[in-house]
C-alpha cells in the first residue's frame, strides 16, 4: 500500500508516476524539489504516511539512497528501490521489473 506519491515535474517522470500511481490507487503530487538536483527524501516524505513513492531522476536518486542508507547504488531509468527504516530492501532494474509483470 503506498500513502502517497511526489514526483518530479518533469513530463517523463510525472507520466511515469501517473501510470504507476494509476495500478496503485494514489494520486501522484508534483514536487519542485525532485526536478534535479540533492533533496532530502526524509524531509519531502515527513507527515504523508508510512509508505511513500518518489519519482525522479538520476543521479539524484542513487544519491538520496546512499544518504537514506549507506548503500552505493546505481539507478537505472525506469529502476525501483525500497528503502525501510533505512535499509535498502530491494533494488530493481527495468528488465527484472518487466519479469514482474
């Protein structure tokens, strides 16, 4: 169950949290804070629930789960990563998402 979702403003990534969100029952919320650059994923996810999902870009995200947990990761365009009490708890690429599917 996700509470909520922030997503870049930009078209690619808030279509791609539209779509997602739409499978998901969420209304994606434009955030300025993911159009690139550092954010504090902690900070932009304060108050909006347990589980919350940001759309972004890179290298940006690979860097907010590194501060979220010490994990040196890549992201791949279209990748997913979980992050619990700052724990990496899983790291998808496109291709093992599509497995998914």
């Amino acid at each position: 169950k996700i509470d909520a979702c922030l997503t870049s403003p930009k078209v690619r990534a808030a279509e791609t949290a539209r779509l997602a969100c739409q499978e998901l029952g969420v209304e994606p919320q434009l955030e300025p804070k993911l159009a690139g650059g550092p954010f504090d994923a902690e900070a932009l996810a304060a108050g909006l629930g347990d589980n919350v999902l940001l759309v972004g870009h890179d290298p940006d995200f690979s860097m907010a789960v590194h501060a979220l947990t010490g994990a040196q990761v890549r992201m791949k365009k279209g990748g997913l990563a979980a992050v619990e009490k700052g724990e990496l708890t899983t790291l998808l690429r496109p291709d093992e998402l599509k497995l998914m599917g």
